[in-house]
C-alpha cells in the first residue's frame, strides 16, 4: 500500500532535522468505490468520512532522524528508563544512515503509577519528530475505539487509529496504550481485540476499522503501552511487545529529575527570572522524595506560595502536604 517519493526534511527535533518519505495509508480508490455505493440520504457521518479521506489524500509523511539523534538529555531527564532507552537507541541505529524505514519494536512500560511512563511515550515522539496518538484503556468499555464501531449503530464513529492515521500528517505516528492493563470490555467487546492484528507488521498493513470499512496501513505505527501489572493483560499481546519493568527512581536520580524539572518550569516562564537559579538541598530532598508525576505540581505551588510571600527562593514550607493529606477547607474556631 506504500509509495515512496524523494525524502524531505519535515519539523525539526531535538538538534536533527527528520526526513521523510511520503507513504499511503489507504487506496483512494476503495474508499471512492464505498462513497459511490453509500445510499443518497443516509450515513451522513460516514459519508462525511470517506469525503475528507478523498479530500486529504492517502499520503503522509513516514518520518525518522536523519542521524542518531542526542539522546543524553533524555538519560539525564530520565534515569529509570536506560533499558527502554538503550533498545531504542539499538533499533535507531539499524535504519541510521540508509532508506529502509524506521522499525521500532512495541514496546510495554511496567512500572507503578507515577513513574513517569506516559511521559516517557510523550518524550519518545517528540524525539521521533513525528506524531503522537493517545487511548487511555482505563476509562473504556468498548473494543470499537481502537478499531471503530460499525455505521450501523446510532453515535458510530472511527477508531483511534483510524483517526490518527486518516487526520493527521503522519504514517508512523507513536501510538499509546495507556494503563492497557485496565481495559474493560462489555459482553462480547474485547477493548484489546484489535491489537492482535495492529502489534503484527502483516496484518498491520491492511487494518480495517469497522466504521470506515476500508484498509488502512497501520504497519509502521509505533506503539507504547504502559502498565502497572501484567498479570491482566493477555498472554499475546505481551509476546507481541518489548517489556521492560520500569522502577521508581532512587535517591540520587530523583534528586537530578527534580532539579532539572526545576530548572525547566523557571527557565520556561518569564517570572522565572524572579527565582534562584537552584533550589536549596532541603527543598531538593523534599520534592525527591515524590513521584515524577508529582514533581512539577509541587514545583508549581511551591513558587507560587513563595511568590505570594514576597520570596525569591522556595522554602520547604511552599511544598505541598504529601499527597493523600488535604488542608482544611473552611473556618476554624
């Protein structure tokens, strides 16, 4: 289903300028036939589809780095992830310095919430520089939003993939998983059913979302699940996936994701300026002490509470209570 074109150099990343070669993610063709077979009144929704999939194009850019991109930043920023890193970097240098295409193996993040996982996917695009779909498993019931829901049902639309693929500029876009291991599904909807087919590079190439009900390319989405426990998810879908176990930093590299976080909240604002370059050791050593999730929240109202008191530097009283602890709401007598 692929065509290949002159590569040219898209948005730039991270130091290096990706380039690209143009790739269809479906036949304009098929979809046309399904437009001309669609009666005149009925399934506006779809009909609607099929129009801006022609209107588009099948084309989209299939991206990679134009050299080994720097990746030290990102084992400073993250120190709990080399492992998932160094794989990464293993499978950059397969397709550095030739035209095959970029190939990254789907990869599952255990680790427990707050570990930084869905930043690490977020990081992992952006170091791509190509695009980023997002399906948290943890608030659906269904097996339709990966894969579509058929037109046939009232409020049917496409799946994620679909859409991803079919509205934005990319033909490997890095997908996420989030929290797959607490997918639900309702009677006969598996919610993780359509993976079988996304994770396998064949079957990926003629995907079929159940509303559109047309093949679409799918082989060079990049995927990224996360997990807090594999005992949930099939066994399948784990041989279909890199795991790695991700563990909560240790003292010296929370530190050093704290301070640098610090650093980017007051370098990334303009009242930054206001602030010391560095945090004391006793406020560092509290803010360590969090989850990475936890980390820019509490960087947050820490320099906002110094701020209402007329601080340039935060103290450890700006910190937050440890979450679960929730102040007083009200009078006091």
């Amino acid at each position: 289903m692929s065509s290949t074109t002159e590569l040219v150099p898209v948005h730039k990343s991270q130091g290096h300028i990706p380039i690209a070669q143009m790739r269809a993610v479906f036949r304009p063709h098929e979809v046309a036939g399904r437009l001309d077979k669609l009666p005149p009144k009925d399934h506006e929704s779809l009909r609607s589809t099929y129009e801006r999939m022609l209107e588009k194009g099948p084309e989209r850019f299939q991206v990679k780095p134009s050299g080994l991109p720097a990746m030290a930043h990102l084992y400073d920023e993250l120190p709990n992830f080399h492992d998932v890193l160094d794989d990464l970097r293993r499978q950059l240098a397969l397709c550095h310095d030739s035209r095959d295409a970029l190939e990254i193996t789907p990869m599952l993040l255990l680790g427990p919430p707050g570990v930084g996982k869905t930043h690490f996917a977020r990081e992992v695009a952006q170091l791509l520089g190509t695009g980023l779909g997002f399906i948290s498993m943890s608030s659906l019931t269904a097996g339709w939003v990966l894969s579509g829901a058929s037109s046939q049902w009232k409020g049917a639309r496409p799946g994620k993939v679909f859409e991803t693929l079919v509205d934005g500029q990319y033909a490997n876009p890095v997908m996420v998983v989030d929290e797959i291991d607490k997918a639900r599904g309702e009677h006969a909807y598996d919610p993780l059913g359509a993976l079988y087919s996304l994770l396998e590079h064949d079957t990926a190439q003629a995907f079929t979302d159940e509303f559109a009900e047309v093949a679409i390319d799918a082989s060079q989405v990049i995927w990224v699940a996360t997990a807090n426990d594999e005992r949930s998810i099939p066994e399948p879908i784990l041989n279909r996936m890199n795991v790695f176990e991700v563990q909560m930093p240790d003292r010296e590299a929370a530190r050093t994701i704290a301070k640098r976080l610090y650093a980017s909240i007051r370098g990334a604002h303009d009242w930054g300026r206001r602030f010391a370059p560095e945090p004391s050791d006793e406020v560092l050593d509290r803010v360590g002490g969090l989850a990475p999730r936890e980390m820019r929240r509490a960087w947050m109202t820490a320099f906002g509470n110094a701020r209402l008191a007329g601080r340039d530097e935060v103290q450890a009283g700006d910190l937050p209570e440890p979450h679960g602890k929730r102040a007083p709401i009200g009078f006091t007598h």
